[in-house]
C-alpha cells in the first residue's frame, strides 16, 4: 500500500558531515515490489546554504530470504555542485 513519512533533526554524519535535515517521503508497496522516494533539504555546520537531496529506492523480494535493493542520492547544491551516488545490494534473511 501507499505510506508517507516525514522527518527532521539532526545528523552525525549528513553529506559527509554533522547536519541538520528536513526530510519527505512517499513510498509505495505491491506485492514483492516496494518502492521509496524522499527529498530533504540539509544544512551543514560548514555550509550555510541548504543543499537538496533526492533519493530514490526499490526493493524486490526474490524469495522468503532473498531481497534484492537498489538506491540512488542525488545531492544539488546551491552553487551548482552536484553528487550522486548509488548502491545495488542482495540481502539474505536468517
């Protein structure tokens, strides 16, 4: 089913650094597919400017004890400077 989420406080290690963040989300589940997208704008200690974050997700149960995940951040600064990183992983459930 459909879930929404919302956060704000503080991080240790945001972007690479200590930092507080606002963060919106919206998820959607069907059957063996889920599916995540969320946007925060984050502050930094050593930057002044808020910096955006997008990321997107997905998982898909391959089996009773096999996910299969994927994620991508996209990080836009103010500047024009931009990130993005990602990660493909296999999760096996004991």
């Amino acid at each position: 089913g459909l879930r929404f989420d919302a956060a704000i406080g503080h991080d240790s290690a945001l972007l690479g650094e200590p930092g507080n963040r606002v963060t919106a989300g919206v998820g959607y589940d069907f059957g063996p597919l889920a599916t995540h997208m969320s946007y925060s704008l984050v502050q930094t200690e050593q930057q002044a400017e808020e910096t955006g974050l997008l990321t997107l997700g997905s998982s898909l149960a391959l089996g009773s004890n096999l996910v299969l995940k994927g994620d991508l951040a996209i990080a836009d600064d103010r500047d024009g400077e931009g990130t993005t990183a990602g990660r493909v992983s296999l999760r096996l459930n004991f």
